[in-house]
C-alpha cells in the first residue's frame, strides 16, 4: 500500500508532510477535485511518488528522489468531449528516479486531457524526463537534464504511436546534456514524437547537448517553430516510417491501428472534428505521409552531423512542410559542423576562428540564452522570438525558499 491512498477526495491540502522510506508508492489519489500538494518531501521509496487522478488538482513545490520508478503521474479530464481536467504540476524538484523499472517510468508522466506541467527540473534518471499521451497538455518552462543515461531509442520528451494525442505543446523548456548520443550515432533525442504520432507543436524551447533534438516519426501536423538548438548532432529530424513500414496501421496489432484509434474517439465527429479538422480529414489526405509539419523560425548551432535529417521520401515532400525563416549557424567556420541544408526556408551563417560568429546569447556556455533587444542573433533573423530563459526552471514560492544547485 501507499504511504497515503484517498479515493474521492475533494478541498484537501497537504502542506510540508514527508513521505519516505516505503516500499510501494508515496501519495495515491484517485478521483479528486481541488486537492493540493505542497512543499513535500516525497523519497527513497520503491515505487512511485505521487499519482493525482482527477480535476483542478495541484502538486507544487515537492522534493521527489530516490524513487523505484516513476516521480509524479496526472491523469484526469474526459478526451471524448475534450473536457480539461486542469491538473496542475507545478515547481517541483524530480530526480535519481527509475531505480528499479529502468524504462517507462518518467519523472513526470501525463495522460488524459489537459494536465498542465510547468517549472519543474527534472534530472539524473535512466529514461524518460516526460512521458505522455492524450489532449491539450501543456508542457512549459521546464528544465530537463541528464536524462536518458542508460538507453538509446528514447527520448527526454516522449510520445508516439498515436494520431490523436492532438493538441499538446511543447513551449519554453530547456532540454540539455542528455545520455547515450554522439557525433556518429545519434539515438537520444530531446523531443521524440514517435511512430506517426500527430498534433503537437514544439515551440520556443532550448536544446544544449541533446542528441537529436527534434525527432518526428513519420508524423504529421507538428509545428515546430522558435526555437534554439545548440551543440547538438542532429537538429531536426523527419522521417516517413508510415510509407515504409509494414506495420503502419495494422489492425491486428493493438498497438499499431492508428485509425482504430481514432475511431473510438469518433474523430470525424463534433467535437473532435471541429477542434481537430485536419485529423478528421486524415484518411482523405494521404495518411501514410508525414504532411503539414511547420518549421519555422528555428535556429541551428553548431549541428556536429546534420542540421536537419530527412530521408528521401521527406526531402520529396519538403514543399508541403512549411519550411521557413530558418538560421543554421556555424560558429567558427568548423569543417566537423554540418552546413545547412540547401533547401527553400534555411538561411546560413559562419564564422571563422579567428572571428567565430557573435549571436549575442548572454553566456551559452553556461547554459545562459538570454537575448538582449540588440542581439546580433535578431538582427540575423528578425523573425525570432526571444525565449523567456530567466522564467525557466525552478522559482521560489512560499514553499520552496532556496534553489538547489545543478
């Protein structure tokens, strides 16, 4: 049993409690509303931290570590009627987790619709930072790093094999210094959208060190838009394993019938087709290809590999991909940087190392990306939207006094 189990709870706070040495999970609570976590210390326990299953629920501020496997889990909201349950994950501490069940067991995981996860720091685990699935999550302000130590295929975000986990955004989380990636295999990556999965945007994030920082799996309708990714070997990656594999759709594997999936949420009908148009259409618009993935204004750093991978049926498709106002710099004009692909929507800059190229970022090899108003970077590409770095990560509150160091 859990350290503390409540099942339909309802207006309940708990406030600077600690939850330790147990030996299944920390806080279990099921059907609520209104319940509050704060400021709990919630460790070296051998399952998982804490689980919130209900409607306007908050976990703020707790210290998770030492965990069996997962930190905190949300899960709540109604996807056939796309009713948010507005769960809210907010400032929490999360490491050294997924000691026993070394894959699958995320720091913070998210299912249902609506949950919201902002300024939490995750770090220090074997797999995944942020595991999810369903609606209109929103995933902001986060900080994310040493993740993904042990495992390849993986990635610090992750989700996949699903057309209608729609709606999600990915916006203003710094991903960095992950595991198992380099310059010859890339097999990490910072956001991975997998196996066709559809409907996220990826939006004003930072990646530093992260593998392959983008990686969408033959999906579709997955904006990626503002953001910053530097000292990573591969920037963006697409691919269209729905046009190649056997298993695309396959209706005898529970796994893989996308369009079975879809079809128990009724897709084509009210609600979802007025929320997802694009989905409802998707069985009149070639399905195999990964159609209408925006990218737009992001900047490229010193890519070690490749700026963007796109296999060959993609680089056929490119005119329908929205490709614009992109920047791939090289700093200092090194032959070991990958140049920008040579396609319509990709701008380059390079230096030399005598003279490397300036974009104005505050101090990037401590991690700080602030820009100010006369950054270089912005006159590069006017286009670019400065992302929020100071309101990422950890803030102070009423319960958390002091920041940890990373």
């Amino acid at each position: 049993m859990p350290d503390f189990d409540a099942t339909v709870s309802k207006n309940i706070k708990f406030v600077g409690l600690r939850f330790e040495y147990g030996h299944s999970n920390g806080i279990v609570v099921q059907n609520a509303e209104n319940v509050e976590i704060a400021g709990c210390v919630v460790a070296n326990l051998a399952g998982e931290g804490i689980s919130v299953n209900g409607t306007a629920n908050t976990v703020r501020s707790c210290d998770l570590f030492n965990l069996g496997t997962g930190g905190i889990s949300a899960n709540g909201g109604d996807r056939r009627t796309l009713e948010p349950a507005k769960n809210l994950l907010l400032n929490n501490h999360i490491h050294h987790y997924g000691l026993f069940k070394r894959t699958y067991a995320a720091g913070i995981g998210a299912q249902g619709c609506g949950q919201i996860v902002r300024n939490n720091c995750i770090h220090d685990a074997p797999h995944n930072a942020v595991l999810y699935g369903g609606n209109e999550h929103l995933f902001e302000l986060n900080e994310v790093y040493r993740v993904v130590m042990e495992t390849g295929d993986a990635g610090a975000f992750y989700t996949g094999r699903d057309w209608t986990s729609q709606g999600n955004i990915l916006r203003h989380n710094f991903i960095h210094d992950l595991g198992g990636g380099d310059a010859k295999h890339v097999n990490t990556m910072g956001v991975y959208l997998d196996d066709c999965d559809c409907g996220d945007t990826i939006e004003g994030n930072i990646f530093l060190r992260a593998g392959r920082a983008i990686m969408i799996g033959g999906g579709r309708d997955n904006p990626v838009l503002n953001n910053l990714v530097v000292d990573c070997p591969i920037g963006l990656h697409i691919d269209s394993r729905g046009m190649t594999w056997k298993q695309w759709n396959n209706p005898t594997d529970p796994s893989w019938c996308l369009e079975e999936k879809a079809k128990r949420l009724n897709y084509t009908q009210p609600p979802w087709s007025q929320k997802y148009p694009r989905l409802a259409a998707i069985m009149n618009e070639d399905p195999k290809q990964p159609l209408n993935n925006p990218v737009r204004r992001n900047v490229f750093v010193d890519c070690g590999k490749q700026v963007c991978d796109f296999d060959g049926n993609v680089k056929k498709l490119l005119d329908k991909l929205e490709i614009a106002d992109n920047l791939a710099v090289n700093r200092s004009g090194a032959k070991t940087v990958a140049t920008a692909p040579a396609i319509k929507g990709f701008a380059s800059l390079s230096g030399t190392p005598e003279k490397p190229v300036d974009l104005g970022l505050k101090d990037a090899k401590k991690g700080d990306f602030a820009l100010p108003k006369d950054a270089p970077l912005l006159k590069e590409l006017p286009s670019f939207e400065p992302i929020p770095v100071g309101k990422i990560g950890l803030v102070k509150d009423e319960y958390r006094q002091e920041l940890p160091a990373r």
